[in-house]
C-alpha cells in the first residue's frame, strides 16, 4: 500500500498524539512525527515541523549536541522519574513529562461523576471491571492497545464504578468515555 | 602570651567552608579531621579530611551545636585545635571556653570578646564610649520621662523600635517629626503585642542604607590590621547575596576613615584572630553631603564572604587564622596590605528566587564548576549529593575578581553560565540578572534594593526558540514520546486511517 504524501499525513482519528511537558508553571503541548530523515518536532500548529536530533552522550553521558534544522547546540542533560533537566545556553531548566496515563488518574479526583476517556485512539484488551464495583486507587479499570503499546488504565482514587461504555475487541478514537465512576465520597 | 604549635586541625563545620578549610590546611601539612552528620555522608569533605568522625543529634544542626561531641570527636582524631568555620558554634564562648579548658586550640578570637560582640546594646555601648560611630539614638529606658524629647532631638529620618524587638515587627519610620507622637504610640502598642514589652528606642534613620563591613585580624601581642572593606548591600531578609571589595560607594578618604574605626574598635576590644566589623553608611538623599557610617556589630569569626578580601589581598585568611591562632606574630603591618583590581561574590543557593525564594531540593545530577581566569569556586557538594532542607541551602560561593569591577562582574556572568547544576533547582539565574541589573553594574545598591525591584526575581520565561529547543530535547528523552513517533508511520501505513 502506498501512502500517499502531504504536509498532514495524518488523518483526524490519528490526531495529533500531543504530548505535553511543563516548564516554570506552563505546559507546552507538543508532538513528534518521524520521516525517513529522523525526527521532526511539531509545536502547536506549526505544520511541517523541526528537524531535530541529539548525538548520543560519550562517557559520561551527560554532554550532548542538539541539532535543529542542521544548526548544533551543545547541551548537558539528566534525567530523574519524569524530569528532563537541561543545561543551555548558560542556564538551567526543568521540564516535567506528563505522562498521560497518570494525570488521567489524577483527573478523576473530584466528586461526582468521573469519566475517564481514551488518552489515545486504540483497541480495548481487557475491561476486567462491572458497573456496581468497588475499586480502589491504582485498581485496573481498563486495558488498552494503541500503537501497538498496551497501557493499563487505572483508578485515580476509591470510586464506584457507574458505567462501563466499550467492551473488549472494540475500538475507539481518542477522548473516548471509556469507564464512569463515582468517587468514594 | 603564646600559643601551641598546632599539627592536626579538627573542622567543626560542613559544606563549603569545612572544604575551605580543610584546602588550607592540607597546604599547611597538618593533619585534619572533620565531624559530620550521616545526611551529609556524601558531601566531599567527609572524603577530604584524614578523619571523619560522625555526630548525631536531635536534628542534624542540633549535632553541629553539641560542643562536647565535637570536642571529644577533637580528642578522638588526636586533633590539637578546632575550627568553628562560621555559623554554628562559632560565636559561642561556651564553647571557645570549653575548647581551651579541654586542652585544645580554637582557631578564633578570645571568650572575653565573643561575650563583648555578640551582646549587641553592650557591643554598642562599647563602641560609642571610646567615641567611634554609632547611629544617634534615644533609649528609652534612660529616662522615660525625656524620651519624646531626645528622640525629636536626633533629626529626622528616625527609626522607631521595640526594644524586646526583632525580624523588622513593630518598626517604624519618621520622616516628619510631626508624626513622632503618633508613632510612638503606635510602636509601643505592637511592641506589647508582639513581644510583651512596649518599651522602645529610637535611632537615626539611614535613608538607602548600604551594608559596609571592615575585615580585621588581630595577634596575640596587640598587633591589629584591617584588610579594607566589603560591601554586602544586596540582601534578602537580612541574607546577603553578593558581596564585593572594594565598595563602589566610598570615596578614598571614607574608606580610610571606615576602616580605621574598625581597626580601632578591634584594638580597643583587645581583639584576637580574624573578626569583621560592620557599618551602616549612607548618603543623606539627593544631596551632595558626604555619607555617613554608623557602627552596627562585630562578627567575631570568619564571615561567609571572607573570599572577596582574599582576592584582592592577595592573602589566605585561613592561613592567619591558623597562624595566629598556633602564637606567630602578624608577619605584616598595615602599609603592606594592598589591594588590587575588584573582585565579587556571589552565592548559590538551593533556592526558587520566583517563588518568593522557596528552598528547593532534589539530587545533584550532573555537576561542573566554572575555571576562567580570575574565577573561584568554593563548594562544598558532589555528584550524586542529594540536596535536603536539613541544613542551610547555600551550595557554593562563586567569586571573581578582575583588574576593574566591570571586568570582574563580566568574569562572574561567565563563570554563572558555565556552571552546570542539574537536579537541584538553584538561584543561578536570578544571579545573572542582578549581575545583569543596570542598578547594580553602577553600583547604585542598597540593602532595600531588591525590594523595589521585584522584577529581578522574577525572570522571564523561555523565549520561542528557546522553548523549541528545550522540547526538543525533552522529546527525544522521553521514549513514550518518541515510541509514540516511532509506531505512527507503520500504523498509517497498515491501517489507512482512523475516521470520525
């Protein structure tokens, strides 16, 4: 099959799987798309996006050269959990990853009812949960495929679980109610 | 009077100036000995010093306050003297005596002096007896009856202040002594509140006051010195954060005058060792009269910012302390000490100046110090260190020093900026800033300054392409992200497209 090549080769549906980090306070919401050349680095609307990579460390590992669109700039890195730390041009910087998965769970924090939706399109592998159960926090509530990497989804908190919306074989896009829960008040 | 010769040096500290002392030590060829507490068990000087021997306390600053663990830990490495570095016990003369009376050197002034100085109203009374400075005051126990009077005879600007006070609650300033009465009133009424005492005294007002502190070293047979002056009036909270030699605000002879009350305030004391005497100074407002200095107090130990004299002088204070302290004479006089060229502190702290200078945490993951010419680094952490709120949060002093401030401000931004601390959130950059500040490269300071520019602290966020660059490389780091990338064209091309 033969892909046909655009500026957006990806179709709604596939969306945009924006990833989102948070530095000083603010989140910047961002993406990657991957050619034949390496990576290229979409933020917000931009369309065709940066050409980026990062040269492996040597010994220590800490000292890098990030090169956007061909231009090189030495770095120092570290990583710690979640935390991206990054020294350039003369100053320090923190960015933490929000991993979806986990501030899905932290979402489902309030009273009432909590839906809680696909982070991205993909396939259910197994809902091992029926409305009516008790679940605790960090309980499975939902195991989905996408990309061909599961992520299990699981209880910000105790709840109750209202409605189970997908069965397993289904599909779905992302945002999808996946599972609705009442906090345990 | 003379001292014992001194062969293994005992430091009664941590951090940075344990390092700072241990490095001097070791050129001298004695043999060292540290204390420390298990949280700080990675910190370099454990590995510096011939011998670590671990304290405990309540806390870990309650084992860094424990004399006599300290000195048993003295007698246990088969030390002759001990260190106190600054902070801590370094003022206690308990503990100076104890040192003595267990038959060990302690590298500082006499008990006699640290009792004088460290009793603030004493060290006053003390210095304006023997007719140097002090800010003109009204006290109010005097003579109640007068006070009013007296203080309306000192002049506006004035501070109106609880006696029982402290931290800044209950102060007031008087601009117009028509309001005088009111504020006394009113001093006294949140003195009582506050701290159960509304009796009060009053002192000039310094307008823009700049913190100016005299270096001094003393010998055991009367010889005294000063070693010019620092200027430390960039402060937050009362904690200095740059400090530099010599002061941008002093004409020549100012500077002579200042530093001579200090050396005559340090004789007059019979004072031994290394101390600093510290003025108010101030320029009345927007006029030409010349700047006025008022006594504050004397720190009777090596204060934090003792680097900035060590490079203009020329000398290793440390070294002096430790000579002095083992009997020798001073082995210079007062015209030989020169200075040269400007040089500049700066102090990183583990700390968010944005966020109202929040202390921070975390563990050192990549490290490495500036070294360009006519920059130093005293620091007193490792790889892999984890930074805890146990203690205080200063990581290291960074210093620079060049043949003009403009020079040696222009070393210090570089050295800010090849210094790599990752892990730990730090005050770096808002260092840069105020090194960047236009008020500041004129040297147009004072101790209120960051206070009217909050704007310092602050920062600004990421411009566009540096963002770009810092996602960037956060993407290629994180392997969700990239994993993400990575899957998409294989998915389009097997798949078509996900509709609707």
């Amino acid at each position: 099959m033969s892909c046909p090549r655009s500026t957006q080769p990806w179709g709604p549906g596939v969306t945009d799987m924006q990833s989102r980090f948070t530095l000083l306070g603010a989140e910047h919401s961002v993406w990657l798309s991957r050619s034949a050349d390496g990576y290229r680095l979409h933020v917000g609307a931009s369309g065709d996006g940066l050409a980026i990579s990062l040269s492996r460390g040597a010994t220590g590992g800490t000292d890098r050269v990030l090169t956007v669109e061909g231009v090189g700039t030495p770095v120092v890195v570290a990583q710690r959990d979640d935390q991206v730390f990054i020294h350039l041009d003369g100053r320090a910087y923190a960015l933490d990853f929000l991993d979806p998965v986990r501030s899905l769970g932290e979402d489902a924090a309030g009273a009432g009812e909590n839906d809680i939706r696909a982070p991205m399109p993909g396939v259910v592998i197994s809902v091992p949960i029926r409305p009516g159960d008790t679940v605790a926090a960090g309980d499975v509530l939902v195991v989905i495929e996408s990309m061909k990497v599961q992520t299990t989804l699981r209880a910000g908190l105790a709840a109750t679980v209202l409605s189970v919306h997908v069965a397993e074989g289904q599909t779905f896009d992302r945002d999808h109610v996946l599972v609705t829960l009442r906090a345990a008040s | 009077m003379t001292g014992h010769p001194i062969r293994g040096l005992l430091v009664a500290n941590r951090g940075e100036i344990a390092m700072r002392v241990l490095r001097t030590a070791r050129r001298l060829g004695l043999r060292t000995a540290v204390v420390y507490h298990t949280i700080d068990r990675d910190a370099p000087a454990v590995a510096a010093a011939d011998i670590a021997i671990p304290i405990i306390g309540a806390t870990p600053v309650a084992a860094f306050l424990d004399g006599t663990q300290i000195i048993a830990a003295a007698h246990e490495a088969g030390m002759d003297a001990i260190h106190p570095g600054y902070g801590f016990l370094s003022e206690n003369a308990g503990f100076a005596r104890a040192v003595a009376a267990a038959g060990l050197t302690f590298i500082g002034p006499g008990p006699d002096a640290i009792d004088l100085m460290g009793d603030k109203i004493r060290a006053r009374a003390f210095v304006a007896e023997r007719g140097f400075p002090v800010a003109p005051s009204a006290i109010e126990d005097d003579d109640p009856s007068t006070f009013t009077a007296r203080a309306r005879r000192l002049g506006a600007p004035v501070l109106v202040k609880p006696s029982a006070g402290g931290g800044g609650k209950g102060m007031r300033i008087v601009r117009d002594m028509a309001e005088l009465e009111a504020a006394i009133t009113a001093a006294r009424s949140e003195g009582q509140r506050y701290f159960g005492d509304g009796r009060l005294y009053v002192e000039r007002f310094v307008e823009r006051p700049r913190h100016i502190e005299v270096q001094v070293l003393g010998d055991a047979y009367g010889n005294i010195v000063h070693l010019f002056e620092r200027e430390c009036s960039v402060q937050r909270r009362f904690q200095k954060i740059v400090e530099e030699s010599p002061s941008p605000a002093l004409l020549a002879e100012e500077r002579l005058r200042i530093c001579a009350a200090a050396a005559g305030i340090a004789r007059a004391a019979g004072y031994r060792n290394a101390g600093t005497v510290e003025f108010i100074y101030g320029k009345p407002h927007g006029t030409d009269l010349a700047g006025e200095f008022y006594f504050l107090e004397m720190n009777t130990r090596l204060q934090v910012e003792h680097p900035v004299t060590e490079m203009v002088t020329g000398l290793d204070l440390v070294e002096q302390q430790i000579r002095i302290a083992a009997g020798e004479h001073l082995g210079f006089d007062q015209d030989e000490v020169r200075t040269t060229g400007h040089a500049i502190e700066v102090r990183l702290y583990a700390e968010a100046p944005e966020r109202d200078y929040a202390p921070t945490t975390g563990d050192v993951l990549a490290l490495r110090w500036p070294a360009g010419e006519g920059v130093r680094v005293d620091d007193g952490i490792a790889p892999r260190q984890r930074i805890t709120s146990a203690f205080d949060p200063m990581l290291a002093k960074i210093i620079a020093h060049g043949s003009d401030r403009a020079t040696a401000i222009t070393r210090l931004r570089r050295a800010l900026h090849e210094t790599v601390l990752l892990g730990c959130e730090t005050n770096a950059a808002f260092l840069d800033r105020l090194l960047a500040d236009a008020g500041f490269q004129a040297g147009a300071v004072h101790t209120g300054y960051l206070d009217l520019h909050p704007e310092i602290a602050q920062g600004m966020p990421p411009d566009e392409a540096t963002m770009a660059r810092l996602l960037a490389v956060a993407c290629l780091l994180t392997r969700p992200v990239t994993e993400a990338a990575d899957v998409v064209p294989s998915l389009h091309a097997a798949m078509g497209a996900w509709r609707n």
